[in-house]
C-alpha cells in the first residue's frame, strides 16, 4: 500500500492506547482522513465543537488529506438526515459552499467533498449532480473526492451516462477518487485472469484517469472487512490500470 485512509470519528473521543495504535500506522504510512460527523449537507451543518476536535486530531496526526461528504447523516452526532426533500438549486449549493468554507476556514486548509450517492441525492432541481457538485466546490474553492462507485449507482439509478458525470467535473479539483463497489476479480494467485475490461466499475476507473490524471485512489470497504488476500487483487487490478496511464508502478 502507499497510504491509508482512516476515519477521524473513530479517534476523536479515543483513549491513548488507541491513539498510540494510529501513532503506529502513521508511522508506516502517510494517512489520510475521511470523516463522517461535518454533516455538510444537513438540516444543523457542521458543529463547532464537532469541528474543533477535528482541528486537534488532525494537528496530532497531519493527514495528507481531510474529506467529508456533500451529504451524510452526520453520525458522529446522530442525526438523521435524508437530503431527498432538498431541491438540486443554486441556493443548496450557495448553502452548502458557505459551510466547507467555514470548515475549511477552521483547519486552516482546504477540505475534499464526496460526490451524492444514489441513495441520498437531493430532489430533482435547477441543477445535475455534477453541477451542484461543481458549483460547491467552486463556491468554496474546496476539492473534490470521487466515489466512482456512487457515479455509476447514480447513472443505474437516473438514466445518465456515469463518464458523463466524470468529463463535466473540473479535473483540477479532483484529488481522490474510491473504488468502493465490489470489483470483478479472480483468484489472487491467478489475478491475471481478471477481466479489467468486463467490469464496469473498473472501466469507469480507467475513463476516470484518463480524466483526472494522476490522483490517489482508495479501495473503499466500508461495510466488511474483506479477505486480505481479495484486497490485494484489488489493488494489483487498479496498479495494472493504472500503471500505462499515470506511470504508477506495476506490482
């Protein structure tokens, strides 16, 4: 691996022997942070005393990156949160953007925003995802963090084109992308055999740094805790695409 994502609200109330285990990590690895409590998108937004314990943990620990999403539940609060109800228009994005801003106003540098995923999009509205999710980062000038499995969900769910999604985002903002769906992939012994062409989530990776160029990319398993041995053919399928277009080594 190059690095590791982590999720802040797992530490922020931690005991120091669990903060010792982080120190380990960081130790090997550059870390990234993505968060699940900013609740950007929500009724409350972003808590201050949220936020400035965020602050103390990334000053401990100095992420490479800091990301939340464009709309979540905020679970390290517990709320309840269901963005549906909420017209795609200029004004969410107007109110959104002057959140991250605020956030990012907080930590003193900029943060990523995940693109909507299938199940907590917003209403229909004035605007496409990608141009709410353009238009806030935009506002903001914050960066983007693309969920290539949310964008095919996405294009499944409402009838668009999910390369048509990635070609309309400023590539200039895009510094991260997930891999969060479960891949096609074969025995690991004999990864080779894996059809990359077959896949769609893996085809809509290939199109995406075509796009985007060079940017980190996580292989995102929320849920489950997968097979190490699966996990690793993951990542060598994603090197193997990788590895023509952005000059990243092959394993």
């Amino acid at each position: 691996m190059d690095w590791v994502e982590v999720t802040p609200d797992s530490f922020i109330d931690a005991e120091p022997a669990r903060l010792a285990q982080l120190d380990r990590v960081r130790a090997c690895y550059p870390l990234s942070f993505h968060s699940i409590g900013l609740d950007l998108g929500g009724d409350a937004g972003p808590a201050s005393e949220y936020v400035e314990r965020l602050h103390r943990l990334i000053e401990r620990f100095e992420p490479t990156l800091i990301s939340d999403h464009l709309w979540g539940r905020g679970r390290h609060r517990g709320a309840s949160l269901s963005p549906q109800a909420l017209p795609r228009a200029p004004s969410l994005a107007a109110r959104v953007a002057e959140r991250v801003a605020r956030v990012q106003d907080r930590l003193g540098r900029r943060i990523l925003v995940e693109n909507i995923g299938s199940g907590t999009s917003p209403a229909p509205g004035e605007m496409t995802e990608w141009e709410l999710v353009t238009e806030v980062a935009a506002r903001s000038d914050s960066l983007l963090l693309v969920d290539l499995g949310n964008v095919y969900a996405s294009g499944i769910a409402k009838g668009f084109e999910p390369e048509v999604y990635l070609q309309r985002l400023p590539a200039d903002r895009v510094w991260e992308l997930h891999l969060s769906t479960p891949l096609a992939r074969g025995d690991f012994v004999a990864d080779e055999a894996v059809d990359l062409d077959a896949d769609p989530v893996w085809q809509l990776y290939r199109r995406a740094l075509e796009h985007f160029g060079a940017v980190s990319t996580l292989i995102e398993r929320p849920d489950t805790l997968p097979d190490l041995e699966d996990l690793r053919g993951d990542l060598a399928a994603a090197r193997r695409i990788s590895a023509p277009l952005i000059g990243c080594p092959r394993p």
